[in-house]
C-alpha cells in the first residue's frame, strides 16, 4: 500500500534557493555541465515539506515562488536553458 509516493523534507533554515529547486554543475568525468535536482524537483508528484519557512532568508523565498505558483523552475545558466516540473504540494 503506498501512501505517497514521494516525499521531501527540507530545512528552510539551512536551505539555499539552489537546494530547493535546482542547480548546474560542472561533472567531473565528463567536464560537460548538468542539471542537479533540488527538494521541489525530487518531490513532483508529491509532497515537498519546508520546516522553517520563516526563518529563510528572502532572496531564496522569492526563488521557490516559480515552483509554488506555476509548479515549474526555470534554468538558464551554463549554455543549459530547460523549464523541470515541481508538481509538488
């Protein structure tokens, strides 16, 4: 019996605007530049909990507002321009 079938706990206080939605990173084997995912993005679908939400600071606040009001994040960095789903509650 599955409940839900994702489900993510983020501390606001310790998160970044990266953490929560996403980031790009250089990989090491390849060199080539790849999207990470952040909270919002592993918890689409599902259920993202944010402890502290108060307590962030307000430049990564304004950040998740994206994911929150059109369930979506946009990338535009390293050459790597993509719009991921955050279907999460």
């Amino acid at each position: 019996c599955s409940i839900l079938p994702r489900a993510v706990f983020s501390s606001g206080k310790a998160s970044t605007a990266a953490g929560l939605t996403a980031t790009v990173s250089k990989d090491e084997e390849t060199g080539e530049f790849c999207i990470e995912a952040g909270a919002l993005m592993l918890a689409d679908n599902g259920i993202c909990c944010i402890d502290e939400f108060d307590k962030m600071d307000d430049k990564d606040q304004v950040a998740i507002h994206e994911a929150m009001e059109q369930q979506t994040i946009s990338i535009a960095k390293a050459g790597i321009q993509a719009t991921l789903n955050a279907r999460a509650s």
